[in-house]
C-alpha cells in the first residue's frame, strides 16, 4: 500500500511535468502584482474560463478574491475559501452530490463539478469535522456514482482520493490513479488548468505531511 508521502511524489511528478514549459511555472513566488494579473487574465489551453477559475486561483495562488463568485457549487466552496463562510451553508446537507441540479446539464459537466467541490471541501474538512464527514460523503458517493471519466480528464480532487487510499481504501487508490493518468493523456502531460488543480493537490497532500512553505510560493 502506497504511502501518503508516495501519494504527495507522485502528484509532484506529474506537477513538474504540467509546469515545465507552462506560463504558469515563472508566476510561482512572483510578486503578487504578478501573479494577480497572471490569475485575472488567465485562460486554459483552449482559451477558455470557467466559473470555478477565479476563486481557485485566488485560493492556489495566495491572492485576494477580486470578483464574487458565481453561484455554482465549486465556485461558491473555493470562495469560502477566502472568505471564511461557512462551507456548508452553501451546498445541500446529508450525503451525496452537491450540486444534483448539474444533472441536467450534462455528466461531464456535473462529474468535474462534483470532484471540483471536493477538492474545495477537503481543503475546509481542516480542523471542520463537519466539513470533513461532508467531504468524506461526497468523495465515496463519487466512486459510487460518477468515475473520473464521465469528467473532463482533469484531476479534481486527487488529493482528497489519495488520502484515502493512504489509509486503505482501495477503490480511492483507483480512482486517484485513474485521474492522474487522464490528465496527461490528451497533450502527454497535464494541460495548464490541470496543472493549476495539481499545484494546489500537491498543496493539500504537502500539508497534511506537516510542510510549511507560504501556500502562496507552492
């Protein structure tokens, strides 16, 4: 069985390959001038945005929120981030999906939804045992219900899937694995969003382990 400190080198692998070449890699310990205009303008491969990019980046990358957040789910749970609100006042309570409304979008779309929810909710699940079971709920309805490739081949949440495994659950193991390898199937390694989502998994996991670098500098 893989080991937390496994877990945290082999996200750390997968990072350093998403950032080697990328736009993202000289913002990392810029000034916050820099990296405030690096987070307002950015844009994926694609040259699309998402509702959830704004708080995530003010959350990965050290910076005040500079817009409210949409009212989706994920954008909502990274903005407490910041904010400090109560996470659990913004999504359903009980167990399951915290946004089952995404159903009727589509399962991609409600799949990356889902698992960008967790990745903010484990994140709260710190020192909010509320939070935590909340989270823990999510992430085993998750493997339950929605596998990582009804998503967008982005590793939302590894962090989250990788704990558990660490401390035995199997089928997290899986899953953890599963969004690893799907990010880096398309251009042979992450694209930047995923990248991003990595930055801040490795951050998640490197806490947990004790590490005290500035969550700015990650």
């Amino acid at each position: 069985m893989r080991t937390l400190t496994d877990w945290a080198r082999q996200i750390d692998a997968v990072l350093r390959s998403g950032l080697r070449g990328s736009s993202l890699a000289p913002v990392l310990g810029a000034p916050e001038s820099v990296r405030a205009a690096y987070a307002r303008g950015f844009a994926d491969d694609f040259g699309h945005r998402r509702e959830v990019d704004p708080p995530l980046l003010a959350w990965a990358l050290g910076l005040a929120l500079w817009a409210e957040p949409a009212p989706r789910a994920d954008a909502r749970l990274w903005a407490a981030l910041k904010t400090g609100a109560d996470p659990l006042g913004v999504i359903p309570g009980g167990e399951g999906p915290v946004a089952p409304e995404a159903r009727e979008i589509a399962i991609e779309v409600w799949t990356e939804i889902e698992l960008a929810s967790l990745q903010a909710l484990w994140w709260h699940g710190r020192g909010n045992a509320a939070a935590r079971e909340r989270a823990v709920s999510l992430a085993r309805w998750l493997m339950a219900e929605l596998q990582p490739d009804n998503g967008t081949n982005r590793p939302w949440a590894v962090a989250a899937f990788a704990e558990m495994a660490a401390g035995g659950d199997v089928d997290a193991g899986l899953y953890a694995d599963t969004l690893l390898h799907n990010c880096q199937v398309s251009l042979g390694k992450p694209d930047l969003l995923s990248t991003v989502i990595l930055l801040d998994a490795a951050a998640c996991v490197g806490a947990l382990l004790g590490a005290n670098e500035p969550h700015s500098e990650r």
